[in-house]
C-alpha cells in the first residue's frame, strides 16, 4: 500500500513538474515585437507565438518603476494596449508569454498630447519587396529617432497575403519596428487577398467609428492632426460613409497641422489619379491640409502648393513616397512638380511649433530634397473655410 502511494506521488510530480515546464518549452516568438497605436493616447505591444499562449507586457516610464499588462485569454496573436503613459515618455518594455520572456528588452516613445509642439516622424512607402533597401531605412529610422513611421501603401507583394508578410515586411523592418509603430495605410497590392484580412490582422490602428474595420482611421500627435484614408478598398465619394467622416473629422480638427494619407498620388509624374483628384482634392484646400503623402509610384516626388487644380503660392503640398524598395518607375515630370526623383528611401518631417521642415533621405540618410513651411497666423478655429495658410521659407534639393 505505502508503495502504491510512493509511485503515485511520483506520477503526481512529474505530471506538476511537466505542467510547469511544458510551456516554457513550447512557446517560442514567431513574429515581433512590433507596436501599434489603437488610440490618440494608447500603444499596443504585439507579437506571434508558435503556439497559444497567455500575454503580458511589463513597461517602465523614466521613473523607474516596472508595471503589469495583460490581455484576457490565450492566442498565438498577442495585442496588449498600454494607456496612461506620461506623454513623450521614453518608455522600457519586455514581453512574455507562458512565462517565458521572448524578446530583449526595448524601448518605445509614449504618445504625445495636444499640449506639445515638438515632435518628429517618419514617411516610407512601397516597401512591397523588402530586402536590404528595407533594412537600411530601418536602420536610419532608429538613428533618427522619430516617434513613429506613417506607411504610404503596398506593405507586400504581390498579393497583401500573410505568408509574405514576414519575410518582406516584418523581418527588414525589424529592428526598427520594436522602437516605433507604423501608420499604414491600403495599397492596391495590400487588397489583393480577401480584401486586405492580412494587413486588417496585423496592424492596430484607431476605430473610425463608421465601419466596422479601420479602413481609414485619424489619429491625433502632439499639434497635429494624421488622416489616413482608403482609396483602395472603400468608396470615397460624396455620399459615401468614408467622405462624410473625413468632412467631420477636418472639420472638428483644432491641431495646427493636417496631414492625409493614402496610396494613390492625386498628383504625380508617374500615375496620377485623377477621381481622387477631383473628389478628394477640393476637401483637403478647404479645410486646410497642409501636407498629403501617398505612394504607389516608386519614386519621391514634391509638387508646388496646389489650389484648385494648378500650382499656386498657396495651397496643398502633395509629396509621393514610394522608394521603399520595389523597383523604381520612370516619370515624366509635370508643371506643378517642385523636385523628383527615381530614387529610393524615405522622408521624415520634424514639427516645431509652426514650422514644418521635411527632409528627403536616400537608404544612407543622405538629404536630397527639404521644404519648409511657417505658420505665421493662428489656426482659424474649426468649421471656418479655410486654409490654415502658411509660407514657403525655402524650396530646395541638396
Ligand atoms: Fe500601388
């Protein structure tokens, strides 16, 4: 009998013990970290397990003092949302699942409140083929240190499927993507596999409070105003939900600057698209957008201030950035085209206060186009028409 129970016991143990150690052992990254931003003041910390598995984040602010994070249930997909950080904050974080830590610890900037003037991002696009163009701008988007990277469209080839995801897109970026998240926006690739499931699944980005997906979706930073729209999957004319919530959300912006998004450039050298164009483009003059970035053509290009239809010493600046890594187009350079170029890389714009200064970098970080742009009036309070005005300081390429 004494030995019956021994042997019983011992099974017990070893059944605890397997418990115990089984998911240490089974659980290992597949995917991430990478961060995302479900709100103008949150930030989300995901990852991809081989197996499912519970999530936790544990965050630091510069205080020093480590907190808890967690979502509910287990999955191999792993979204935490942090809320409540000191806005701008450098803050430390480290993921676990089953209880193992997965990834060395990093670091990301906390969301900034409406109260700051000063911050900088980044604009890349095209970056549909990866490889080590990709990685290079990854490269330069850590050193530079910007808050986040805004994503012109077609994040993969050739398809938007998941299977490519990962080796094109999440691999080059990598180290870049612990630091900062990306802002994407639909490309015409991106749509190409049951309407974009893949890009939807993977990256978390603000409700719009329209459609049940966030096809386009705003986000507020610091004194500006980021507004991505669908041009890809969605309608967008004048009677559509996606018009109608773009006309709201200008319109109850207070921020000093209105920044639009979306693949297909409504001016450019190479494809532009003329519907967008006619539909979108008097919305952006009226309301006073002071910069829209798109991508699709692979090349960077920057048009003069554009007011109703030609360039003019006021107006919108429509910027393509495409040169993220897939084979670059040829153009034919138009009228209203300030500089252009066939050349890879990326953009990055540093606000500081009610200057705006935007800088063209190759994969090097070497500058070869800036504009500059100077609010000298206050922002007209919301619903009045319209532009918000500002100065060109300087126009050049170096
Ligand atoms: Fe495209």
């Amino acid at each position: 009998m004494q030995r019956t129970r021994s042997l019983v016991q011992i099974v017990l143990f070893c059944v605890t013990a397997l418990a115990v150690v089984e998911p240490a052992l089974a659980v290992s990254l597949t995917r991430g970290p990478y961060l995302g931003r479900p709100s103008d003041s949150a930030v989300a910390v995901i990852w991809n397990t081989d197996t499912a598995a519970d999530s936790r984040v544990d965050y630091a602010a510069p205080d020093g003092v480590w907190h808890t994070a967690t979502s509910s249930g287990v999955s191999a997909h792993h979204v935490v949302a942090i809320e409540g950080l000191p806005s701008g904050a450098e803050i430390n974080y480290r993921v676990f699942s089953g209880g193992v830590e997965l990834a060395p610890e990093s670091s990301f900037r906390a969301p900034r409140d409406a109260t700051e003037t000063r911050f900088r991002f980044a604009v890349i696009g095209d970056t549909a083929e990866g490889g080590s163009v990709l990685t290079q701008i990854a490269d330069r988007l850590v050193e530079s240190g910007v808050d986040f990277a805004v994503h012109t469209g077609d994040v993969v080839y050739p398809t938007g499927a998941q299977q490519n995801y990962d080796k094109t897109f999440f691999l080059p970026l990598a180290r870049w993507l612990l630091r900062g998240p990306v802002l994407p926006t639909l490309g015409n690739h991106d749509v190409m596999t049951s309407r974009g499931a893949a890009y939807l699944t993977n990256f978390v980005v603000p409700p719009n409070g329209v459609t049940r997906s966030s096809r386009f979706y705003a986000i507020r930073q610091a004194n500006a105003l980021f507004v991505c729209l669908d041009v890809e999957s969605s309608s967008f004319g004048a009677d559509s939900p996606q018009y109608g919530w773009l006309v709201r959300t200008l319109a109850a912006s207070t921020a000093t600057w209105k920044f639009v998004y979306f693949h297909e450039p409504p001016y450019s050298s190479g494809h532009p698209n003329h519907i967008v164009r006619m539909i979108l483009c008097p919305l952006f003059e009226h309301f006073g957008v002071d910069i829209v970035f798109s991508g699709h053509v692979h090349l960077y290009e920057r048009t003069w201030p554009i007011h109703d239809f030609v360039p003019s010493g006021r107006g919108v600046v429509y910027i393509t950035e495409g040169g993220g890594g897939s084979p670059l187009s040829t153009f034919h350079q138009e009228d209203y085209t300030a500089f252009v170029a066939s050349r890879f890389g990326y953009t990055e714009v540093q606000i500081d206060g009610g200057t705006l200064t935007l800088t063209a970098h190759d994969p090097s970080g070497s500058v070869f186009d800036s504009l500059v742009l100077d609010k000298p009036q206050p922002v007209p309070s919301a619903g009045v028409p319209i532009r918000a005005g500002h100065t060109r300081r300087h126009l050049g390429r170096r």
